[in-house]
C-alpha cells in the first residue's frame, strides 16, 4: 500500500491555544509512529500556526486552511502565502466548499494555488457539487472547478497538487446522508479522466485523490481500500484526539 494523506481540518476550532497544544500533543506527539505508510497534515488556524511550527516532529506536517488572493499590502486580516511559507506551512486547503460560500471563486481558487507553488506550499483543492442531481450536471460542475483552478498550472507543479472530493450535501452535522464508495469511485475515475484530457494520462496519476466528508473510524478504511482513496480530509473527527487516532490507526 502507497502511503495515504489524513489530512485534519480543525476549522475555527478549539477556542484557546492551550486548547490546541493539548489536541496536537494528543493527537500527534503522543501517538505511535505511523510515518511508514501515513503522511498526516493538520490544518490549524492561523494564530495556532506558530505554535506548532517550532516542535520537531516528523510525524506530522502543518497546513493552512486558506490563504490570501493577495501577495501583501493593504488587505486587513488577510494572510499570504509567503507568510505561510516563513511559518513553516507546508500544505494549505483552498477551495473548500465553506469558503467558496463566502465568495471565493474558481478564478480566485486558481491565483492561490499559483501563489502557493510559488512558496512550495501544495495546494490541497477541493472539489465537490452541493448537490447531486439526475443529469450528471454535478461531473460538469467538478470538471468546470477543475480547469478553472489549474488554469495556467503547468505539469511540473502538478506533482505538488492534491486533489479531495468533497461533496458538500455530506459534509458536517447537517450532512443529508453519506457519500458511498461507490460514489466515490466515479468522482475519483471522473477526476482522473478530467486531469488526463488537461495534461496526459501519465501526469493525472501523480496527483493524489482524497475523499472527504463526514469521515469517521468506520468508513475511513472503506474508502481507502475499496475506494481506492489515496487519503482522506478530516473535519469534525480530527478535533477528537480518540477519533482522530482511530482513523490513523485503521489506516496504517
Ligand atoms: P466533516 O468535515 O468531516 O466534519 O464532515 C469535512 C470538511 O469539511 O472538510
């Protein structure tokens, strides 16, 4: 088995940074090693970033959970990929469907990954319709996100990309219902398919393909096993250390 990305997303969560140092420790420090066939990511927020940037510890990477459109100047509150880049951050989620329902678009999404692969920061896109239609006009909305976002992202940075499906009807407490593997199989080949038709066959396979949405310890291994998953995106169960390490645990 190739190693598998568990990313944990913890969202505007906890509210304190002895709150946070507590989850990471937790979840990561006091964990038993699982590097051999899991690369895990947590995407903290901002402020919690420099807290974390200065443990040394291979068993875990820090992500951001969005950047800045902008590169600097006059933009209050907004943070930059060089910033990121500076704090250690080696992975930022762009694109998730609750930034996207604040305003972000597909242009948007697009110049920051072309900031972010400027600071060797991977992109990590989600991708994912809000709901699922009869006509197939969710593959469409996918592949219309797709290649608008890798606009003039040339095959070289492809390599740093990765990819998590996220469909948003199943995703947090409200989700409808859960996404099957079988549904996620035809997103991932229907990824795969849109990547290939923009590069080649041989590059689309690089980029790895994660699932995402309302993942917990009983259907973490499915997808990656049957669904042949290359990792997943954690949201909700990565603020539990218990949950959090039962998924790794059932990965690994
Ligand atoms: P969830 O969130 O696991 O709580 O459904 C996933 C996400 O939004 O990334």
């Amino acid at each position: 088995m190739s190693s598998k990305i568990i990313v944990g997303n913890w969202k505007q969560n906890p509210q304190s940074s002895s709150e946070a140092t507590r989850l990471f420790t937790r979840t990561i420090l006091d964990s038993k090693d699982t590097s051999k066939n899991i690369s895990v990511v947590l995407c903290v927020p901002h402020l919690f970033i420099p807290l974390f940037s200065k443990i040394k510890t291979k068993k875990v990477q820090l992500g951001s959970q969005d950047v800045s459109v902008y590169n600097e100047g006059a933009h209050t509150g907004e943070v930059s990929s060089s910033m990121l880049a500076s704090c250690k951050v080696s992975y930022c989620i762009v694109g998730h469907s609750e930034v996207r329902h604040s305003g972000d678009t597909d242009m948007d999404i697009n110049t920051k990954i072309l900031n972010l692969f400027k600071n060797n920061i991977s992109p990590i896109l989600c991708v994912g319709e809000s709901v699922r239609d009869h006509k197939g006009d969710y593959l469409s909305l996918i592949k219309d996100q797709i290649q608008k976002s890798l606009t003039q992202v040339n095959k070289n940075q492809l390599k740093n990309l990765i990819i998590a499906y996220e469909p948003v009807w199943a995703i947090g407490d409200k989700a409808l219902r859960e996404c099957t593997t079988e549904e996620f199989i035809e997103i991932r080949i229907f990824i795969r398919k849109v990547l290939s038709d923009l590069y080649d066959m041989k590059t689309s396979q690089i980029v790895p393909i994660l699932y995402g949405g309302s993942v917990h310890k009983e259907n973490a291994l499915s997808f990656v096993q049957d669904g042949g998953s290359d990792g997943l995106l954690v949201g909700r169960d990565s603020l539990d250390n218990k949950k959090f390490k039962e998924i790794l645990y059932a990965i690994n």
